[in-house]
C-alpha cells in the first residue's frame, strides 16, 4: 500500500501495488494498471467507464522519449545549452518512516534547477536490484536518469559504499520506503510526497483484472498525449502571415 501527496492539487492518494512474478499491478480504486514484464505491454483497465488500453513497451519508450514539443527540442540544440548540473548525494543517517519504520535518510540535491530528492531506505524487507529499478521507475520502457542512479545506490547493499550500482548474484538491496521530491523556483515551491505504508502477502482481487465484457478498448493516455502535442507543435504560429 503506498500513499502520494501532492502539493499542487492539494491531493492525497492511496494505491495497493502487487508485486508477482515479472508482472506489477496498481489499483486505485477502480482503475488498474497492469505492467507484464514478460509480455512487455501494459494494459490500463477502467472499471468505472468501461475502458481498456494496451500499449507495447517500446510504444511508451518512443512517448517518454518526446520530452516536449519537437520545435524546443530543435531549439535547444541549436542554443547548444550546456547540461544541468549533476546531483549530490549526502547520508543523513536513521529516521522514522511514514509507516513508523526505522529507514536510512539520504538527501539527493541539485542546485539550477533547484530541486531536492529526500529517501528513506528500509534494510529490513530485501529485494533484487532488478526489482528495485522496476519499483522506483528506473527500468524500461523508463531511461536511466543521474538521480535514479544514485537512489539505486542509496539502496546498494552496505559493503558496496553506496555509489556502486553494479548487480552481484545474491545481494539485497533496501526497500526505498519513502520519497519526498520537492521543487523551487521564484513563486512557488512543489512537493511530491510517496510513502509505502504497508508491506505483506496479499492477492490482488481477480476481478479487478478482468476486462469487462462491453469494456470499450482505448488509446492509452501516455501514447494520445505525445500525439497532442505534436500536433499542437504543427499549428501555424500566429506571427506567420
């Protein structure tokens, strides 16, 4: 069970993950994403208005792969900007969790733009590094990102020293339990706040994993909003006679 709150919307938000397999289901309420690692698609279930999606992995990949319109992305290249700056991690020892768990704190930070990411990782429940690419959006149809990495580190096994990421047959990494991301600028500053509450056995409810029957099936929402955008990018601009 893991609960977001987001500062933006004023929202808090419960979902059940179950993890089984090669294969990782959301629910949050009547919606259910439905992640196959073996059959590399993910499917998207809408109980409450008789939807579905199914969307190949390397259709996301292609998506996420858009960061904005393709006329900033030509613009910054010709611009040719340098890149951000890298990111800092720096242990903060034991803290208590959201779930009342003892975690280790680290703080990763950057500074242009400003922009901290708070972990909690927990020794106490032990996966594969695989599993915790997967569980912290680090694995494909999702790239490696500087800041991934060093969570994926922060959870290392201890001998390890932390920055070394690399997979040993039979080691365990920590759970990361708990993520605050918070954002500043001029105006404003956003936090994202993700805490696991709850670890344990259960099952998800089979019936929330079948498509109903007049289900009507529907573009996903990661592929139709690429599309959007690209189309918007194509309108003829304004100052053009």
């Amino acid at each position: 069970m893991r609960k977001v709150d987001d500062s933006i919307s004023g929202s808090s938000v419960t979902v059940d993950e179950y993890c089984a397999g090669n294969r990782i289901v959301t629910v949050r309420g009547m919606f259910v994403s439905i992640v196959d690692y073996d059959k590399q698609e993910l499917t998207e279930i809408d109980h409450t208005n008789g939807t579905y999606a199914v969307t190949r992995f390397d259709e996301i990949a292609k998506a996420r792969s858009h960061s904005g319109s393709p006329a900033a992305a030509a613009a910054l290249k010709k611009n040719d900007q340098p890149s951000e700056p890298k990111w800092k991690s720096t242990p903060l020892g034991a803290k208590a969790s959201t779930a009342g768990r003892s975690v280790e704190s680290v703080e990763i930070v950057r500074d242009h733009p400003k922009e901290k990411i708070d972990v909690g990782i927990d020794r106490q429940i032990a996966l594969s590094k695989e599993a915790i690419e997967v569980l912290i959006g680090a694995s494909y149809p999702n790239s490696h990102s500087e800041e991934l990495d060093l969570i994926l580190g922060a959870a290392a096994p201890a001998h390890s020293g932390r920055a070394n990421v690399a997979s040993v047959e039979g080691e365990s990494y920590g759970l990361p339990a708990e993520q605050t991301i918070t954002i500043e600028s001029d105006n404003a500053v956003i936090t994202l706040h993700s805490a696991i509450l709850a670890v344990n056995n259960d099952s998800v409810p089979p019936q929330l994993l079948m498509i109903d029957a007049h289900a009507k099936r529907v573009e996903s929402r990661i592929t139709r909003t690429t599309k959007e955008l690209e189309q918007l990018d194509q309108l003829p601009s304004a100052s053009k006679p």
